[in-house]
C-alpha cells in the first residue's frame, strides 16, 4: 500500500476565491470573537479589504489538493503604521508584511497558518526580499505561538487601527 503526502501550496488568489476566502475569514472573526478578543470584531477585514488584497496582487491562499484552506494578504513595504515602530525593526530595506492570516475551521490545530509562513520564505527570497514583518493582538496566542516557533524577533509595538499591536520581523537567508 503506498501513502501519498497531501499537496499543500502557496499561491496568489484570483477572484474566484473570493467567496471561500471570505468563508475562512468570517470563521476567524468569530474565533477571535469567541475567545474574547476585540480583534477583528469592528468590521474589519471586510469583503471590500479582500477585494482590495485580490485586486492588487496581494491576496494568497494556501491549498490542500487545490482545495483553498488559508488566506494572508502579503504586501511589499506598504505598511505606514511600521514606519513609528515602538522599539526597533531588526533590517530598514524591502520587506513583506503579512496579514489578516486566516485558516479554515475544516484544517484547525493542523499546523496550516505554519506552514502558510514557511512556504512564504522561499517566495521572498525568490523575490529578493530577504525580511518578513508581522504585527498581532496581544491576545492572539496561537498566533504568537507560530512566529515564536518559526524564529520571529519581537522588535517592539506597532499602532493598527488605533490599537497597541506586538510587531515582529524575520531576517531570512542568515
């Protein structure tokens, strides 16, 4: 009998993702309601903000067996809230900073959103761009746990969207 390894791929979304990227994103506001968070829970990210993320290039799905099970919009040195960084950002030259990561409840506790930011590596350095940058909730543990576990240096506290957030890089290819 022989084993076959699901396909687990990194790729930008298209517009026919739309609806099921949306799906995974209304199951993480609701997580992050659950567990008591005010993250995510004033309207924001919306259909308009994945649009926006599809629209320009920056919205990429994770799929299983070309099943779409993860969403991240990846943006290249576009984040003016990292320009008044309490604290210091490891590297100042090109970077891309990841957000509104998002696994389907269907692949929860499967190492998913890991294996979303391992794949971006290579994609960066394939790019040249040799640093990742990330903010979060302080409350968001599972995610805290992932950038611990994947090496990303706490640099210090960024303001998104008026609220004191917990910024982290990554230099790769050192």
């Amino acid at each position: 009998m022989q084993i076959r390894e699901t396909e687990i791929e990194l790729r930008k979304a298209d517009t026919e993702d739309s609806d099921i990227i949306w799906e995974i994103i209304q199951q993480a506001i609701e997580q992050r309601r659950s567990e008591g968070s005010t993250q995510w829970q004033d309207g924001y990210p919306n259909t308009i903000t994945i649009k926006t993320d599809i629209d320009k290039g920056n919205g990429f799905v994770i799929t299983q067996n070309n099943n779409v099970i993860g969403y991240a919009a990846v943006i290249l040195n576009n984040e003016p809230a990292y320009d008044e960084i309490k604290g210091n950002w490891l590297t100042n030259s090109d970077f891309f900073v990841v957000h509104r990561v998002a696994v389907s409840n269907t692949v929860k506790g499967k190492g998913i959103a890991t294996k979303l930011f391992q794949l971006l590596e290579p994609f960066a350095m394939q790019q040249q761009v040799f640093s990742i940058k990330v903010d979060t909730n302080f409350d968001n543990i599972a995610m805290l746990k992932i950038l611990d576990r994947l090496g990303y240096t706490y640099c210090g506290e960024v303001y998104f969207r008026g609220s004191a957030r917990k910024a982290f890089e990554k230099v790769l290819g050192v």
